[in-house]
C-alpha cells in the first residue's frame, strides 16, 4: 500500500492558510482615507459651515453639505469643483438656501485622486476651499500580506497534485516548503505592520500632489522627521468705518520669505479662525473667506468706532497650531456707538453668576481662579442636553489679560500679555481625546464627528485652565444651541499665586 505522508502533513497547513485568509485584516498599516472635511465659512453677512463628505470611490460624487444658522439669509449658492493639479473641466452645482437652518445639499463629481478646490460663491464673494481627494492605497506590508497568501494558496495545490499523482511523494516537500515560506512571510507582514509608521501624509504634512496622493510610499524626497515651516505675518489690508458693512482684507505671509502663505490645513472645523475683540468687550469669532493664495477676506460692520484687537488661530500644513496677532490691529473711525452686552462677573469672592443670550438662562461658575492653579469655569446652558457641536466642539472660551480696568477693552486686548482659546472638557475619562467634550457619541462617517445637525451636549460645558499671572482678564464662552452660537462674556478676577506657608 502506498503512503503518503507528504499529503496528510499538508492538511494542517491548508486549514492555517484558510483560516488566516478568511480572517479580517487590520488595516493600521495604510494611511487612512479620511472622514469628513468640516470648514466654517463667514461668506458676506452669511455664517456657514460647509461638509465635504469622505469620498468612497474615484471617480464618484462628492457630496457637500452647507449648515445654515438662525438669521441666515435664503439665496442661491454655486458649488464648482476643480482639480488644482491637471486641467480639465470642472464639476458645478447649486445650492438653494432656504429661511430655515439646517443643512441644504450638492453633489458634484469628482473624476481623479490629489489636490483640489471647492469653489462657494454668492454672487459677490467666492470662498475658496482646498481639500484632497483620497483613494485607498495599499501599503508595502499588504502587498507582502496578500502576495504570501495568494503563493502560499497556489503552493497548496501544487503540492497535493504533485503528492497524489507523483511517483515520488518527495517531490511535493519542495511545493509544501513554499507553502510554509509563504505563510511565514504573510504573517510576518502582517504582525509587523503595525508597528511600522505611516509615510509623509500629503494635505498634512507635503503639499498634496497627484503622486504623492495615489502613491505616498513613493520616496520622491530625502526622509525628515521635521515638516514644521516657518511662522506666519498676519497684516491688516484697510480699516473700516463704524456702522459700515465693509470687506475686511487679510494678508498671510511666511516670516522667513514674505511669499504669501497658501498651505493652511483645516485646523478645529476651519482655516482660519479670526479673532476680533471690540471698544466695548465686545467678541467675534469669525471665519474669513480665502479668495487666493495668502488673501483673505471678512465682512464686517463695526458697530462702535475705537481700537479693535485682532488675532488668528490657523496651522501651516507640517507643523502645530499657531496663534498669530496682528501687530497693531485697527482703528475704526466714526461715532457710531453700540454697548456691548453686560458680563458676568467672577471672583474668588464671587463663584456663580448667571445671564441671558438670546432667550437662554446660561449660569457661569468658576473654582477659585488664582495665579499658577487649574481653574475650572463651567456654563450652564439651560437645563436640557440640546447643545450642538460647534467648530468640531461642545463649547469654546476665548480669554484675554490681564486688562486694565478703565482701558477700552480691545485697546487693552492689543497688549495684553495673555491670549487663550480652550475648547470643552469631555465629561468622562473615556472620551475621544480627539473630540473634547464629545464623550459617547460615535462617529458618523468614518473618522468624522457629528456635525452640527446632532443636539445632544450639554447642558453643563466645563472648560480648564491655568492663569499664568494674576490680575482681571475677559472670558468669552462660547456655544452653539438650536443652530445659533451664544457668546456669554466674563469679566473674572484671578488671585495671586498662593504663598507656600513654610
């Protein structure tokens, strides 16, 4: 009778080879394909927020998203969508804004991988958004992972043909070893995968490209670990006059070139967030239209004449979040006068206070603020959890100090020491670190947030932070609520440094 040892050896090997190709592969290894990009946009006298939404597949649709807010006029949009890479024609729709917010819908189609431009005009203005359209791309140790199965599987049955029809049953041991050499390649990839690290991200850190988009394990360039640039010059083109609606223009420029600065990456829901601190303590946290490289654009109506203070919030692509002031701001000229709201005011001696905006009881409570110590601010807004994300956020504050008490608040804001923008605190220790404040909800699309169509936060928004001096500084806290952002000003006294008792 003629054995066959070789045949039955085989067996358990073919079972491995099923089971760890039937078995899901951990993609850790590939660049992710991205979620959502969610872009606030202040286009005119419109406050938007525009979400282009993952795409799926190259070509397909790409679909964008446009949320309104209360007091948004209705009015016709046009999205057009243009490859910034390769010419070629580009994908144009319409959006029909009605009197209710909520979110109003395109589709455009996109038709290749790299970089891209989102054109959103209103007749008047275009807002240009840069964005990058990824395909799913497999990695080195994929390859490996897949091409050691699929020889580990044609080995398999080289092998049980040549162990059943060979004279010689050794002649199947070569097959098999291949099997086993096949199998140990895949596995390894796939074990060492995850500990290998991800390559440059283009749209992050290199300037997106069609090859670097299709192909970002291509070496084109020598191997850094820094992608950090330059800081950014923020310059103020014309100051406008109080009680006239006037389009404010801004200047980025790189600090060691002056070349105008075209490589902001969406940082918090935005490129820029815009910063605007008035006479009367008045805030305004806007986000202005890029219109070309380096330029930008608000629009604005200054309510009272005086000093305005202005910084922004951005991140060039390679490096972190840069909090850049304009050196002397803006004067605006007139007499046009409009108070500002009244603050809450806090103290180590006064704890709670409470207000009303926009027909909503906000409560405000801090732990004692003193110089060098965590201090915990906490609104209260209203008494139901219908708080909805703003900005990629539960609640923002704004800070500024410490100030003078008689100075006009933004000509004290222009030299104040102390600049700050906290975002919320996440309610339990198992929150995503990535959405603060965002603790138990999933996401909605992949790696995106829920946007701002989801009103279940609140109502208590805890924010923390650390008074580096002592003395009065203005807070801003802000929350969006029913599709209108609340902004609850705070004036808050911080302590000195307690004294160590020998």
């Amino acid at each position: 009778m003629t054995h066959f040892p070789s045949y039955r050896a085989l067996v358990p090997a073919g079972c491995l080879a099923f089971l760890l190709i039937a078995s899901p592969m951990a993609h850790a290894d590939s660049p992710s394909s991205g979620g959502d990009v969610t872009v606030a946009q202040t286009l005119g006298d419109r406050e938007l927020t525009v979400v282009l939404r993952r795409v799926t597949s190259v070509p397909g649709p790409l679909h964008v998203d446009v949320i309104t807010h209360a007091g948004t006029a209705p009015g016709r949009l046009t999205v057009v969508a243009r490859s910034s890479a390769e010419s070629g024609p580009a994908a144009r729709a319409t959006v029909d804004l009605g009197a209710e917010p909520r979110s109003y819908s395109a589709i455009v189609d996109v038709d290749r991988a790299g970089p891209w431009e989102l054109a959103l005009g209103d007749g008047v203005r275009t807002a240009r958004i840069p964005f990058v359209v990824p395909v799913q791309v497999i990695s080195p140790p994929e390859r490996l992972v897949y091409g050691g199965f699929l020889a580990a599987g044609v080995l398999l049955l080289v092998s049980v043909v040549t162990a059943t029809r060979a004279r010689r049953t050794a002649w199947a041991v070569l097959p098999a070893g291949g099997v086993v050499a096949g199998l140990a390649v895949a596995v390894t990839a796939a074990v060492l995968s995850a500990s290998l690290p991800l390559p440059p991200q283009p749209g992050t850190q290199l300037d997106p490209t069609v090859a670097n988009v299709t192909d970002p394990y291509a070496l084109t360039q020598p191997m850094t670990g820094d992608y950090s640039r330059p800081p950014v010059v923020l310059t103020v083109d014309d100051a406008p006059v109080a009680g006239r609606a006037a389009d404010l223009g801004l200047t980025l420029t790189d600090g060691s070139t002056g070349l105008p600065v075209d490589d902001l990456v969406v940082h918090d829901s935005a490129l820029v967030h815009l910063l605007l601190v008035g006479p009367d303590g008045e805030l305004w946290h806007e986000h202005p239209i890029r219109t070309g490289p380096g330029h930008y654009e608000l629009h604005v109506t200054p309510p009272a004449s005086g000093h305005y203070a202005l910084s922004a919030e951005l991140v060039r692509r390679g490096g972190g979040v840069q909090l850049v002031r304009a050196a002397a701001g803006f004067d605006v000229a007139g007499s046009a006068v409009t108070p500002g709201p009244e603050p809450v005011r806090l103290s180590a001696a006064q704890l709670t206070g409470a207000t009303e905006v926009g027909g909503t009881r906000i409560a405000v409570t801090t732990t004692p603020p003193a110089a060098g110590e965590p201090a915990t601010v906490t609104a209260r807004v209203g008494d139901t959890d219908d708080l909805q994300p703003w900005l990629g956020m539960a609640g923002h504050l704004i800070l500024a100090g410490p100030l003078p008490a008689a100075a006009p608040v933004g000509a004290a804001a222009q030299v104040a020491p102390v600049w700050a923008h906290v975002h919320a605190m996440g309610s339990t220790s198992t929150m995503d670190p990535s959405r603060p404040g965002m603790a138990g909800l999933p996401p909605i699309n992949g790696d995106s947030a829920p946007d701002e169509t989801v009103a279940a936060y609140g109502p208590d928004v805890p924010f923390t932070y650390t008074f580096p001096v002592p003395g009065r500084y203005r807070l801003w806290i802000q929350v969006e609520r029913r599709y209108t952002v609340l902004t609850v000003p705070v004036v808050l006294d911080v302590a000195p440094e307690p004294q160590e008792t020998p």
